[in-house]
C-alpha cells in the first residue's frame, strides 16, 4: 500500500487534497524558488515541483518518512502567475503586492501550476494551466486589498478564494488549479503512478 507525502507547506493544497479525500502526510520541501535566466513559467513551475517532490524523496530515510521507500510517493506543487511573459509569485512587501494588483488590474492573466509525482521507479511531471479574468481595480480597491494582508502570501498577490473573488468575473480552466492545486489533473497522475509501477517512469506532460 503506498503512503502520498505532501511536500507542501501550503495551507490552500492540504485542504484541497484532503477535500478530495486523499490521505496524506505533510512534509514541506525547502529550495530555492528562483526562476532561471530565460526559464519561461511553464518550465519554471514544472522545474519546482519536481525538486520539492524529489527533495522530500530523498530525506525518506528519516524517522519522520518512516515506511519502505518503494511504496512512497511524494507529490509536490508550484504556482505562479503570468502576465505578458512575467512570473509574478509571492510579492515581497505591501509594495510589491500593490504594482502586481495594478499590473493584473482590467486584464486577463493567467495561473500556472505544476504537478510532480515522484516515487521510487521516478517521476512523472505536468502542468495545468488556468486563465483569469480580471476587472479594473482602482487605487482605493488595490489599497484596501493589501492592507487586509490577503494578498501577501500567494503568488500575483490575490486569493481568488478569498476577498478577490469579488474581482474575478471568468476563468478559463481549472478552478482548483488558480487556488494552488488542480486536483482532477492529481488525481489522474496518481492514477497512472498506480497503474504503472512496474514500469520506470521520468516523463513530462503539459496538459
């Protein structure tokens, strides 16, 4: 029987992946969030998923991952916003939170995650991808936003689950996905990682 690790800190993706009634343990990966140069989001988020999901992989020896490494697998996730071919992830302080409100304000953006898989045959990477609609916000809003302290931990600087959600007319796509986690598309890796072990896998999939 396989035991799933989050590798996640992320309130947003344990409360997903436990409404999706996935059982789960939490162990949090700690890289470097930084996209390379000319590293488009894409291949940014995909590249993060999978090195949170490996990096909690290989501290399984451990006695907090206690369980046979051949049946553990570790999901990990990454989420970025994109407009015009900039990453806008978590803002820096109220500032920054601010200029990345005015920059998605009257215009449509788009969320990207990546989704990794990882177990001991290898990994299994791909990405779902949402666009978002955005009305025109006015300094006030932009203001008022920041200063309830919601934008400050998510990437683009909003939470569409959130007090956002007021601003956010149409999407595109998945739903789960621009809250942190698209579950349909974890659920179908999972799937597949259970119908292939026996097979080595170290594939990637942009969906």
């Amino acid at each position: 029987m396989s035991r799933l690790v989050l590798a996640s800190a992320s309130p947003r993706r344990r409360e997903l992946l436990a409404q999706a009634g996935f059982v789960f343990d939490v162990i949090p990966a700690h890289i470097p969030e930084e996209p390379r140069v000319g590293e488009d989001p894409e291949a940014y988020v995909m590249r993060l998923a999978r090195e949170k999901a490996r990096a909690v992989f290989g501290t399984c020896g451990a006695a907090d991952c206690a369980g046979a490494p051949e049946v553990l697998v570790v999901l990990g996730a990454d989420t970025t916003v994109t407009l015009d071919g900039h990453i806008l992830e978590k803002p820096r302080d109220a500032d920054d939170a601010k200029r990345m409100l005015r920059m998605l304000s009257g215009r449509t953006h788009r969320v990207m995650t990546g989704v990794a898989v990882v177990d001991a045959l290898g990994s299994q990477v791909a990405a779902e991808t949402t666009a978002v609609w955005f009305a025109e916000l006015t300094d006030e809003e932009i203001a008022e936003y920041v200063s309830s302290g919601e934008p400050m931990d998510k990437a683009g600087a909003y939470g569409i689950q959130g007090l956002a959600a007021k601003w956010i007319p149409r999407i595109e796509g998945c739903y789960f996905n621009v809250v942190g986690l698209p579950l349909a598309l974890v659920a179908r890796m999972l799937k597949d990682r259970d119908r292939g072990t026996k097979g080595k896998r170290d594939e990637d999939a942009t969906l």
